[in-house]
C-alpha cells in the first residue's frame, strides 16, 4: 500500500492518515488467532508476537550485535540459544512439551504450535483456543525461565514451570467466564483441572 498520504505536492489530512493506518496492510498471518486469543494473558500475548517477529535478545543475536561472545542456551548449556532452539529443540522446552500434552491429553504428534492445536478440529473451537493459551502460556515462561537462568542462576523444573501455566491459564478462564461457561467447555475444564 502506497503512503497517499506523504505525497510532497499535496498538503497532509489527518483523516487520509487515520484510513492509511486503519487499512494496515491486509496480509494475513498465520499465528493471528493464536496471538490475538482472549484466554491469553497479555504479557504473554507481548511475548508470543515477539517469538513470532524473532525479536527476542536471544543470545545469536546478541551475538551478533555484538554483545557477548558466548551464545550457549542457558537452559540446556549444550547448544547455540536461537529462537529455533529456545522454543522447538532445546531438551527443556521437550521436557515441558511432554508434561504438558499429557496434561491436556494431547497425543504428541510433533504439534508444537499454536497453529497446528488450531488446525485440529476435531474439538470445538473455545478448547482449541484454551489449549493455544496453554502453549503460549508455556512460550512465555519458558522465556522468564531462560532469563531467570541467565540473571539468578536458577532454572525452575518444567513439572513447576508447568503448574505456572496451569494456575495462569486456570485464572484467565475463570476472569472469562463467571458464571456463564458454555457447558462443553466446563466439561473439558474441569478434566483438566482449570475450573
């Protein structure tokens, strides 16, 4: 979309802006729904579109700023630190992944993403999205873990970084819905321990 609007032959209007603005782009990306979830707690939310944009200060690329030398994982201490790493390969988050899907009784079938719970559609869309905020939950503690490594020396077990999620995720349903979860949800709630 061109900037109309920054023509140097016409004078600026405020309002030829604001529908630059409003009209974005139109591009569609793939991880929207995931992101813009409203079971999604909002730090996690700033997270997870870090994640997606790879604007984390992960150590490659403060590596490549420049700002240190050694680009180790804090987690595992094995293998360069990346957004890959971090969030698909490194051992911790495997471990997270593992406890997490037999927690929401997920079968693992290599589904890491947001996107791949949201493909599934063999449930109604309300747990879709529940266990989307679950695994974005999940992205953003595993960032604070990470940056607890990093600052304090310490790395919380997954089992606890899991009940993190789980007693984050449990308030945010339970904010969404007083008194009116559709029975479905409740249901599925309830086996899992969010209600």
């Amino acid at each position: 979309m061109s900037n109309m609007w920054q023509s140097i032959d016409e004078k600026y209007q405020i309002a030829d802006g604001y529908k630059w603005l409003s009209t974005g782009n139109d591009q569609k990306v793939p991880w929207k729904t995931v992101v813009w979830n409203r079971y999604n707690v909002p730090k996690h939310v700033f997270i997870m579109w870090l994640i997606h944009h790879q604007r984390l200060l992960t150590m490659d690329r403060l590596q490549k700023m420049g700002i240190c030398e050694d680009g180790l994982c804090f987690l595992c201490d094995q293998f360069p630190e990346s957004h890959q790493h971090l969030f698909e390969d490194c051992p911790y988050i495997v471990a997270c992944f593992s406890i997490l899907f037999r927690w929401l009784g997920i079968i693992n079938s290599g589904l890491k993403t947001g996107e791949a719970l949201l493909a599934d559609r063999r449930q109604p869309l309300l747990i879709r999205l529940l266990k989307c905020a679950v695994v974005v939950a999940l992205f953003y503690h595993v960032w604070m873990a990470r940056n607890a490594c990093r600052l304090e020396l310490y790395v919380p077990r997954p089992d606890c970084l899991i009940q993190r999620v789980r007693e984050e995720v449990k308030l945010r349903v339970n904010m969404s819905y007083v008194g009116c979860m559709p029975h479905h949800l409740q249901e599925w709630c309830k086996s899992r321990q969010l209600y």
